[in-house]
C-alpha cells in the first residue's frame, strides 16, 4: 500500500494511490484520519480499515490534480546514521575522516522536512551545500528495547529520502545536527510504501541524478549496520514512537568526496529514487532573505 499526504484545492488530508488516482481516507471512512501519523498511531486496525477501502466504492482524486507534501510532516524524532555504507566509509577514510565501528547518530530537526518535489534553498551563510540519498525507514509500533530479530515488526514502511547538508556548518560540530537542519533540507517522498509490499529492503538501488547526471548509485545491502541494528540500537536508549523517522544512510558519491569537489549550485535539479519506492526531486534555490 502507498500512503500518501497531499494538498488539494487548499485542503491538506491523506489517503493512499491505486493506480493514477488518491482514495481519500477521511472522505472514503470517517474512522479514518487525514493525517499518516496519526493513522499509525491508530495501530493495524486502522491501517486494516485503510487496506481495506475499495476504490470503485471510495471518494478518489486524481493523483495529478494534487501537491503531494511530505508524508508525515510531524514526526516526534528525525534521527539519521552517519557513514553507513561500506563504500562511503571507504570514501571517508580516503579523505582523512576517522570511521567509527559504533553507530553515530545525529538528529535531523524536524523543521527541515520538506515536500518530495519542493524546492531546496542554497544558503545565504554558505555555498557548500552536498546531496545524500537515503533510505527513510517508517515507525509503526511504539517500542523500546526491541532485538534485531523482531524489528521488522515494529516498521510501518519506506520512502526516499535526501539529507542535503551543508558541510562547514556539519563539520564545525561535533554532532552534525545543524548542518543537517537548515530548513527545507529534508525532503522525504514521494509516498509511504508499506513493509508488506517491500520483499527485503536490504535489496534496494538507491540512485541519485544532479542535473540528470548519476551520481551515487547502491544496493542497500551495503549498509555496514542493517536497518534492524540500528531500530536495536536506537530502542536501547529511547522509545520510538509511530511515525518517527530513521534515515539508514547514504552511499559513495557524495559531491564533497568528489574530485575536484562537485557541490550544489543555485538551479540545480537534484533527483533521488530507489527502486519500488518511487522518486522524490528538488530544484536547488537561492534561500529568500
């Protein structure tokens, strides 16, 4: 199932595709929210009801007739691991960053995120501004302490997602977290695609185009920790809630690790997919001020 979060004609609500059309949730079953987060908060009956829903007996919408936004603009928590991906790490190292072995997570504000197809601003306090695709892992359960063995249970679904970052402003802390944050630097898209219609998600391509030149391209199964390591990791510390985000990682190609480095600039058209996913893509734009 695709869930999707969409605006029409001023009116924001939710539903999920079925072909080129939108079955609305709350105008196809009042039990049913316009918002994602809070039908996962609902639990399986609610994403049952959702299934369940027949478009020749629902309230539908064109898919082209609307703007899709971000599938769960309000998360409780946007984390994301840093260098991830063997090849990445590799890339890293070359450039004289220290890899980890543990996990190094750091928070992405959730003021960040940003519509699938939105626009993205080059900042006016920096022209280093780099592209990351990722796989965006979905909370579904509220959880804590869940082994490896049992965090698939616990996932609502995926997206795509691109961590834009600003590398000065990443590298001059020592968390990351506001280089990762300048608002609109979170697009995540274009739908949710729930874990049963995913048949192993560590067997995905990831790719990303700049100006419809390939620029990463990887199979998620060169995570160096899988998805089900880190919801282990995480639910260790904290409690997640449904709806919170899990950005896994990105592969080599980063534009910083390019030579000569190969950074974004105001026009630029950045597009990232992953196979079965969809894709999301974003024009970079000079940040209003």
């Amino acid at each position: 199932m695709k869930l999707v979060s969409y605006l029409r004609r001023g009116t924001v609500s939710a539903g999920k595709i079925v072909d080129d059309v939108i079955v609305d949730f709350p105008a196809s079953d009042p039990a049913l929210p316009g918002d994602l987060r809070l039908l996962l908060e609902g639990g399986q009956g609610l994403l049952d009801r959702a299934r369940d829903l027949d478009v020749k007996r629902s309230a539908t919408v064109p898919l082209k007739s609307v703007m899709l936004l971000a599938p769960i603009p309000n998360p409780s928590k946007f984390l994301a691991i840093g260098t991830n991906y063997k090849k990445h790490a590799a890339e890293a190292e070359a450039a004289g960053f220290k890899v980890p072995n543990a996990q190094v997570w750091f928070n992405k504000q959730v003021s960040c995120i940003n519509a699938p197809f939105g626009d993205v601003h080059l900042p006016s306090v920096s022209d280093k501004l780099d592209y990351e695709v990722e796989l965006c892992v979905v909370i579904g359960k509220r959880c804590r302490h869940v082994p490896a063995s049992d965090a698939r249970s616990v996932i609502a679904g995926y997206m795509v997602a691109n961590d834009f970052t600003v590398r000065d402003w990443a590298n001059r802390s020592p968390t990351m977290t506001i280089g990762k944050s300048f608002d609109t630097h979170g697009p995540l898209g274009p739908w949710i695609t729930t874990d049963d219609d995913v048949a192993d998600p560590h067997d995905l391509m990831l790719r990303l185009f700049v100006n419809g030149e390939l620029r990463q391209e990887e199979s998620s199964g060169g995570m160096l920790h899988d998805i089900y390591q880190q919801i282990a990791e995480l639910t260790a510390a904290m409690t997640l809630e449904p709806g919170d985000l899990l950005s896994t990682g990105t592969p080599s190609g980063v534009g910083i690790a390019l030579t000569p480095h190969r950074l974004l600039k105001a026009g630029d058209v950045v597009r990232a997919e992953i196979d079965g996913l969809g894709h999301i893509e974003n024009r970079i734009v000079p940040e209003p001020v």
